[in-house]
C-alpha cells in the first residue's frame, strides 16, 4: 500500500476520549451524586437487592467448600477431644474404684477396730492392740506372728483374741514381736464350759478345728451347743466365746463321744487383734506357809 493513501488526521473527539483531568472530574461528580441520591433518596436500594437476590445462591454455592472444611476440622476437633475425655473418665474411674475398694477396706478394718475397742471395756483384764503381720512358716502348724513382743509388755501364754472370741495364745515371745498358737493347731488346748448347762470340759486343736476329748458317751452335749472360756486355768478370763458344737458322734463301741467344734474366732479374716494380760498374773501372791512352832510338852503337876 502506497503511503499516500495513508489517512493522517487526527481521530475523532469520542474515540480519544477526554483527558485524564477531565475524567476524574466526571466521575468524581458521578460518584459524588450516586452517593447523595442514594443517601437521600435510596436509588440505588432495589438495584442492590435485585443484585444480592441473583448472587445469593452463587455465594451460598461458592461457600460450600468453606463450610465442609470448617465443619470437618471442627468434627476432627470434637472426635479427638471426646476421645480424650473418654480416657481421662475412664482413668478417673480406675482411681474412683481402687479408692472405692479401700475405703470398703478400711471401713471393715473400722468395724473391726470399733468392735475391739467396744469389747475392751468389757473386760476386767489389761489388754494391748496388736496387729497381725503374717502366717508362721511352719505348714504343720497353726500359728501367726504379730507386731507386739517383749519390749511391749507382751507376756508368756498370753490370750489373743479378736472382736468374735478367742483366737489363740501367745507361746514364744520376741523382743519386737510374738508368735500366737491358734486354738486350731494340734498342740492347743482350752479350758471351756457348755453355756447352756453349765458342763466344764477341755478342747483341744485338730487338723480343721478343735474336739472335745474324753467325753462320756451319754455326756450332755448337743449340737450348737456355745462354749465360753471356763477361767479356771487362770489364763483366760472367763466367759469368752470359744467354739460351737458342730458334730456329736456317740458310738456304741466306745465309751467316749466323738465331739467336734467349730472356733468362733476365723484366724484368715482377721487383722487386728487383743492382747490379754494372762488372769494369773494379776491375782494376789500365794501367802507363804507360816512355819508351826514345835508344841512344848505340859508340866506334870507337883505331888503335895
């Protein structure tokens, strides 16, 4: 194309446009009178509700995302912390029922206690509070060792008894503890008396229990007959429960009756347990014989 041909006027005043002045003039008033019109007399208010109308489904759609998000974080938030309280409960209840299990624990050692301390009025006896530790290692042997011994005040052949009866006897004595034969043991013997008539006998240990030896045939004895501590050994005060009558086997062949007893006293639920001064100990000395002066011989009377 030949350069001549080339138009070189100018373009017209509309396809330049105004100057960048007078733009910002226009559009400033522009901006300035929409603002007016709409404050005084809110022009613009259906164009704007038209509008949020049409686009509200677009921003609900477009939030979707946002929400789906936020509620899957705060879904894995909930899930979590409700997995850790689920923990911290069930720890909780682990402490709850171990402290449930010794408070049943020391509520029945409480009874025990309240139960001893109850009895020691009772009895006209000096009596010292002592505690089982543990069983004597001799499998041939009932016995057990208790935390009270010679520098407590604990003497030879002294009671033992717990909140329901006699428990045993004190048979060897160490500086910080004492060993207790059992009324069950084969070795332990017991003074007793029938409560309901009044009959003395002796009980001795056997290997589940205790028996009355040397007993009559037609000796008067029945079952669930109570037996109490007799006192005449002057060991045991009298009155203590001792056993029940649980077996009385009368055999033709012999004149002796098989009597088994039942101990009131169970030694492997008990825990804390009475030391009893022996009755003995605090009776009176024996008085010492007065030795007879010799018997001087009468004076025969002078004859007159």
């Amino acid at each position: 194309m030949p350069l001549g041909t080339l138009d070189r006027t100018p373009p017209p005043f509309f396809r330049q446009g105004p100057s960048a002045l007078t733009r910002l003039t226009i559009f400033s008033a522009l901006a300035l009178f929409l603002m007016v019109a709409d404050t005084r007399f809110e022009l613009t208010r259906p164009l704007r509700a038209a509008i949020a109308t049409v686009l509200h489904p677009i921003e609900r759609m477009l939030l979707v995302p946002v929400a789906a998000w936020e509620g899957g974080s705060d879904y894995l938030m909930g899930l979590q912390r409700a997995l850790a309280r689920e923990e911290r409960a069930h720890a909780a209840l682990a402490r709850q029922a171990e402290r449930a299990a010794r408070v049943e624990q020391l509520q029945a050692e409480n009874d025990k206690l309240r139960a001893l301390l109850g009895l020691r009025p009772a009895l006209a006896v000096r009596t010292m509070a002592a505690e089982v530790l543990y069983d004597a290692p001799d499998p041939y042997s009932r016995k057990v060792i208790i935390d009270r011994g010679a520098t407590h005040g604990v003497a030879l052949a002294s009671p033992v008894i717990d909140d329901v009866g006699v428990l045993g006897q004190v048979t060897r004595v160490y500086p910080l503890s004492s060993e207790v034969t059992l009324l069950a043991d084969k070795d332990a013997a017991i003074p007793v008396l029938n409560t309901r008539n009044q009959l003395r006998s002796a009980a001795f240990g056997v290997r589940n229990g205790m028996e009355l030896r040397f007993m009559a045939g037609n000796a008067d004895v029945r079952v669930g007959d109570a037996l109490v501590t007799s006192g005449v050994d002057g060991i045991y005060p009298p009155g203590l429960p001792v056993a029940k009558v649980t077996v009385v086997d009368r055999k033709i062949d012999t004149s002796f009756a098989r009597i088994l007893l039942e101990p009131v006293a169970s030694p492997d639920a008990v825990r804390h347990v009475l030391v009893l001064e022996p009755v003995g100990v605090q009776m009176p000395p024996k008085p010492e014989p007065v030795p007879e002066e010799p018997v001087k011989p009468a004076k025969r009377g002078t004859k007159r």
